[in-house]
C-alpha cells in the first residue's frame, strides 16, 4: 500500500481545520450575517464577485439597487459645463443702433377689468405688427411687459412701431367696442349667383377661403337675398362687447363619450375594464380687434376652429378569462376632422367684412338637438358639411346700454359658452 493517498488526505483535513480556525477568529459583520462570495465562471477560471452583507441576507437586493437611480452626493464636485459661459462686457450689444425705451401702459392696463394680464395682449400685438422673428435672432432684442410698464431695446424703426401700437392701446377713444358677429351657414354655396355684383373681394391667406368687403347697404342687400333660401341658417350670434386689443371667444363644443381600450382585471368581473375617453368637437371662433389712432379704420385677428366626430369606428378586442374563453368586448375609434383657419384683416370701419370659410365640416353636438339653435341636422347618414360665413360689422363705441349678448343664444345653455 503506498503512502502517497495518505498523506494527499491528511494535507487536505489540515487545510480544512485551519479555515476554519481562521473563519471564527474573525470579527461578525454588523447585521450578524457573514459576507458571501459568489463565484462566476466555471472552476478552471473562476473569479470571485463581493457581495455586501444586505445583499446576500436579502433575495432580489442586488436587482432593486440596479434599478434605483444614482443619488448625487451633496459632496459631490458640481457638473463640468461643456457650453464656454462668459459675462460679457457689462452693457448690451447695439451694433445696430439698438436703443432701450419703457412705455407706460398704465392708462390701457388700469381700463381692463376682465382678465389677469391685460398687457399680454400689447405683447402679442407687438409681435403680429412687427414678426415673431425680429425679437428672436439678430440684433439683440428685448420685448418684456409689466402690469405698468413695457421695456423695449430694439432698433429706431422697430421702436416707432411699438410706440404706434402702445397709443392705439392708450388712446381713450378707442375703449370698449360693440360688433356684431353673425354665424350662417348655407348648404350649397351657389348663393354666390345672385349676389355676385355686390362682393368685393380682398385678400386672404388661408387655401379654400374667401373675403370681402361690402357697404353697409350692399351687405344689407346680400343678407335680405341669403334669408330667401331655405338652406340659410343663422345663428344668431352674439353683439359681443369687445375691449380694443383683447381677444373675445365664442365658442360652441360638447364632449362625447367612447370607451377608447379596456383593462384587464382578474379580480373584477366580467374580468376586464372598459377605459373611457372623451373627445370634444363643435367650433371655437376668436375675435381681436384694435382700432387705428383715428379710429376709422379696424385691425382684427380672426380664428376658427372646428373639430367633427364623423364617426365612431367599432372595434372587437377579445378577453377571454378562465370562466368564458371566448369573451370579447366592443371599443370605439373616433374618425375626425378638424378645420383651422387663423387670418388678419383690416378694414373701414363704416365697411363690413364677410369671410367665406368654404364648405367645411359642420359639428353636431346629439342625434336630436343641434349644436346652435337653427342649424340643421344631416338627414344622411354622412357627416354634414356646410359653407360657413362670418359677419363682421362694427357697432362703434359700445354704451352702458349695449347688450352684452343678443337672445337668439342663452349664455347658460348647454352647448354654449363665451368668454
């Protein structure tokens, strides 16, 4: 018997008791818990990966500490700007003869009751009258506005324009205005045969739409010839009263509701939820007036919105569960359309200004009321479509006597709102 196998095995005896010895002689961790080494890879090439002891005594810790986002060390250096960041000379570049001016707006802003920021709407003029992108590149521009004061760095040309629009702003004369805001539609839009003298075109941006400008008495004319048909119908909108340079919306919208997906629940019957939306649709008209210094003649931004339902588009999901395998629910795919029109015109005050928006889709708020008294609804199973006209007449200076709204709607109907 060779001594060789006894001497291997009383090597490897030894080996064991000293690790061991040397395990216990150690200090426990602070949890109680010993630090576990795990071995990656196979045994011919293995390394070994430390684990912390909440690691190891916790199943899942090393994924959950993956997934937690790195906290930054309120020690930790600030971040390394990649951007070169400079003070500059201490004063503003005007390479282009650029000059700093404050306008008072506190005889405009002092008028205006019926909003938070009246001077946003000085703002926004500003930028209609001289483009978006003159304040937004080159040269160095500034155009900030307070509740009393309108800062302005710009260059002389830009400045007169600002000063302008500030005093059409300011000026007392031109403080609240009435206009009538006529809404009709007119199925066919031959109505343009008979009445084709009396227009006189004007310009427009917008694809598919018309304007025109007519005499008081000419637009009368063409109003009378628009009631003889029986596919007119106006709506009766309201005399609005406008404060100069605010814009004033009308709107008429409702919202229908469709259930949009569904929700599997293994604990609720019949084992899923239906997920409900609501999408909206009718038309929202905005008006912006701003008289001219002499107040004969008007700037006003108009836009028109106009979403439709066509249809609800049935859709068959199937969610089966355990008790009925073949069960299955119905969701809706809303079919829309959607018209925008957003134009700026100007024009005579004693004029009135007639935009065609072209045949157009025709919200219907319900199966059986419609969505402005007088408007019709489809007799065919197709969404209705209609050539929309707009009626802009000025009432000039608006008195304590002036309706705020004219009966043919009701402020407090369902499907109405202004604002």
């Amino acid at each position: 018997m060779s001594i060789r196998p006894i001497l291997a095995a009383t090597f490897v005896l030894l080996s064991v008791f000293a690790a061991h010895a040397q395990q216990a002689s150690a200090p426990p961790a602070a949890n109680g818990t010993q630090p576990a080494v795990r071995g990656n890879g196979d045994a011919a090439g293995a390394t070994a990966t430390f684990v912390p002891p909440s690691s190891a005594a916790s199943p899942g810790a090393v994924a959950s500490q993956a997934q937690q986002p790195a906290k930054a060390s309120p020690d930790a250096a600030p971040r390394k700007p990649i951007t070169r960041v400079t003070s500059g000379n201490g004063s503003l570049p005007n390479e282009s003869g650029q000059l700093y001016r404050e306008y008072d707006i506190s005889p405009y802003t002092a008028r205006i009751t019926t909003t938070k920021r009246p001077e946003q709407a000085i703002v926004d003029w500003i930028l209609r009258e001289t483009g978006y992108e003159t304040w937004h590149g080159e040269p160095l521009a500034i155009l900030s506005a307070g509740a009393k004061t309108l800062r302005v760095y710009h260059t002389q040309q830009v400045q007169s324009a600002v000063a302008e629009i500030v005093d059409r702003f300011n000026s007392t004369d031109a403080d609240t205005q009435a206009f009538s805001l006529r809404v009709i539609t007119v199925d066919s839009p031959n109505w343009r045969i008979r009445v084709q003298r009396l227009l006189n075109p004007v310009q427009v941006q917008t694809p598919g739409t018309q304007a025109w400008l007519l005499e008081k008495e000419a637009a009368a004319a063409l109003l009378a010839e628009l009631r003889r048909r029986s596919d007119y119908r106006e709506h009766n909108s309201p005399q609005l009263l406008v404060n100069n340079g605010q814009p004033t919306v009308v709107s008429a919208t409702r919202g229908r509701n469709y259930v949009r997906n569904v929700k599997l629940r293994a604990d609720a019957w019949p084992g899923f939820e239906p997920d409900a939306a609501i999408v909206d649709e009718g038309f929202t008209l905005e008006f912006t007036p701003l008289l001219s210094l002499d107040g004969k003649a008007i700037d006003a931004a108009i836009r028109c919105d106009i979403d439709q339902v066509e249809r609800m588009i049935p859709v068959t999901l199937n969610v089966p569960t355990t008790v009925a395998p073949r069960q299955s629910t119905k969701i809706d795919v809303p079919q829309m359309v959607h018209f925008r029109f957003h134009e700026r015109f100007r024009w005579p005050v004693d004029r009135i200004l007639i935009v065609g928006m072209g045949v157009i889709p025709v919200p219907v708020p319900g199966e059986a009321k419609p969505l402005v008294p007088g408007l019709p609804l489809p007799i065919s199973n197709g969404p209705p479509r209609a050539e929309l006209l707009l009626v802009v007449e000025s009432r000039g200076k608006a008195t304590p006597q002036t309706p705020q709204v004219s009966s043919g709607i009701s402020p407090t109907s369902g499907y109405y709102r202004a604002r």
